[in-house]
C-alpha cells in the first residue's frame, strides 16, 4: 500500500510526456524541497494543496488519496527495487558547490530509491575526478557504477573547454578499461545560470540523469553477461 507521497511521484512519473517535479512544484507554487518533502512522506499535504495536485495529474481527490489506491496506470507494474548489492558512488566536485550541491542532491535522491547501496567522495575540482574515480575502480571491491559529478564554467579560465575535454576523455578511457560505467554528470555551461538551471530548476537535474544512466547500465551489463 503506497502513501499520498509515493503515489503523487508514480502518477508524476507515469504522465506522457513525464512531468518532471521541478515542473510541478513551480505549479502549485511550491520550492522544488517542498515538493520533494511531500513526495517522500515527510509532509502532509492539505486538503486544498492535495486538490491541486490531484488536478494537475489530472485524477480526481478520491483517487488519489484514498488507501491502496493504483499509483500506475491499468497493466503498467511498477517494482520496487531493493539491491544492496549494488554499490553505486558518486565522486562529486566541490568546485562551483552551489551548482554541485544540487547535482549530488539529485543523484542521492534517484539512487536511494533505486534501493542500491551508495558511497560519496569528494574531491577539490573537476581536474581531480578521473584519479579518484580510478581509484574507486582499481580497488579490491570496485563499485557497480560510478556517477561523477562537477561544474566548468566556460567563461572561468581560458583553458575550460580544455579541461573539460581531458576529463571526459579520461573518465571515457577508464569506463572502457575497467568495464565499469562512469555516468557523466560535469556541467560545461557558459553562464551561471545555465548550470543552476540544469541542476534541479528549468532543464532539470543532471545529477538526477547521471544516476539514471548508471543504473541503467548496471542492468544492461549484467543481461550481457557480466
């Protein structure tokens, strides 16, 4: 049985195209954190706010908040996964950490309800990324994905796009050799307001998508056999 929370997030989650939840906090004229805290359980909606977010996922009041009620569409099943055998890490830069905070934020939140184990390191700037990752995948027990994340802003120094090549270049170089993924989620952006609207506000989290993709290729990699 899923509570008012759980079944807001699955019908959000459910709607063609997917409505993102940044996207339906901004309507019902709440912060992307009140909406994550109502969607998690820690909040309890009101009778009217529980009104207008049954009105925009299009169900009616009763649907919606009545106990055991479907949170997926008639013949869509929905798992609820619970691995902790899959570790998953997230190596994230502190450069730029108004930026960085939120794409780890974001990637915490999709990899906790994928129900895997996850590890965070920290590392000084997006330079440092490629040997901490590589450490991660050269140790006893690597972890089954890594999500690296970080923030170049363009317009910084002169040598941005530079950086960001070798990075890319050398996280690619070590996902190859060690047959483990390394989801991408360094922001290049020019401007600071490109990056904190890819990090949770206008284009969504890219911490969130990283996740995503290293969780998919988890899944992918053990069909082929891994």
């Amino acid at each position: 049985m899923q509570g008012i929370g759980s079944r807001i997030r699955s019908l959000r989650e459910a709607r063609e195209p997917r409505l993102r939840q940044v996207d339906l906090a901004r309507s019902l004229g709440l912060t992307k954190d009140e909406m994550w805290n109502i969607e998690n359980g820690r909040t309890e909606p009101s009778a009217r706010l529980l009104a207008k977010i049954a009105k925009e996922l299009g169900v009616s009041v009763e649907e919606l908040a009545r106990p055991g009620a479907p949170a997926e569409p008639a013949g869509k099943q929905v798992e609820a996964p619970n691995d902790r055998n899959r570790v998953v890490a997230i190596v994230v830069s502190r450069w730029n950490e108004f930026v960085t905070r939120e794409l780890r934020h974001g990637a915490e939140q999709e990899l906790a309800r994928s129900g895997c184990a996850v590890e965070v390191f920290e590392v000084p700037g997006a330079w440092e990324l490629p040997v901490a990752v590589a450490a991660l995948l050269r140790r006893g027990a690597p972890p089954s994905a890594v999500v690296a994340l970080g923030c170049i802003l363009q317009g910084e120094t002169p040598h941005a796009r530079q950086l960001a090549s070798d990075v890319a270049s050398s996280l690619m170089r070590l996902q190859v050799e060690h047959g483990v993924p390394v989801a991408w989620g360094v922001l290049t952006p020019d401007t600071p307001e490109q990056a904190i609207d890819r990090a949770g506000m206008k284009l969504g989290n890219k911490g969130r998508e990283a996740a995503l993709a290293a969780l998919a290729m988890i899944d992918v990699l053990a069909a082929a056999g891994r």
